[in-house]
C-alpha cells in the first residue's frame, strides 16, 4: 500500500464492523468539534461523541457512517476506531437522524436508568448500614 494511504478499521464491541483500505482522508466528531486526519498526521487519540464519521477513498468518494461514542486511535497508516454501535449504506440526512434518534435517544435512556439505578443501590445501602447498627 502507498504510504500515502491509510487503513480504517471500525470496531464494535464484539465484531469488526468494516475495514477500509486506501483512505485518503478521515473526518471525526469530538466534544471540541470535527477534525480531520490525513496520512501524514502524527499519531493520536480522540474520544469521539455520536454523530457522523467521514471517509475518503479514490474509489468510492466520500462515504458517512454514522457512529456511537467511542475512541479514535491513529498509530501511523492505521486509523482504529471503536465505539458501541454505528451505521453504513444510508443516505447523509437518514444517517443524521439515525444518530439523533437512535443514539442520543439511547443515552438519555440509559441516563435515566442509571440514575435509577444508583437511587435504588444508595437506598440499599443506607438500609444495610440501619440494619448493622441495630
């Protein structure tokens, strides 16, 4: 492979969603915003948050999968990325609102369970330490 290019690997908690050969560029979303990498780019690490990764190859032009949150790395030609869910083979505005709906909607979701979760194991607790005080 030409040094100039770059392999992209999309991993999913329990299987390897898609392999890219020859990319040319990569675009990510992060808390800060989108920044792109390019062959030449060091080496580096992104927390990425939901929303749309792009990337770029001779023969197909630009291709959107739309991804969950997770991590970046760049390790020279290697881009890995892995995060808990993502999606490929729709058009740019169907990809946008499966991250709206979808992803985001599930993290509120899973908010509110959480919060949930920790009132209920907060209230065990409390009656656990009542009942060794008696």
């Amino acid at each position: 492979m030409p040094a100039e290019l770059m392999t992209l690997k999309i991993l999913l908690p329990f299987r390897v969603f898609m392999e890219q050969a020859a990319v040319l560029k990569v675009v990510a979303e992060t808390r800060s915003g989108s920044f792109g990498l390019l062959p030449q780019r060091l080496d580096c690490v992104a927390a990425l948050v939901p929303g749309i990764l792009c990337y770029q190859t001779r023969a197909d032009g630009d291709v959107y999968v739309a991804v969950d949150e997770g991590v970046l790395v760049k390790t020279g030609p290697q881009v890995l990325v892995s995060v808990r869910r993502a999606i490929v083979g729709m058009e740019l505005a169907q990809l946008h609102a499966a991250v709206t709906q979808t992803f985001l909607t599930l993290d509120e979701d899973e908010k509110s369970i959480r919060t949930v979760m920790a009132k209920l194991e907060s209230g065990f607790l409390r009656r656990l330490a009542s009942l060794q005080h008696e």
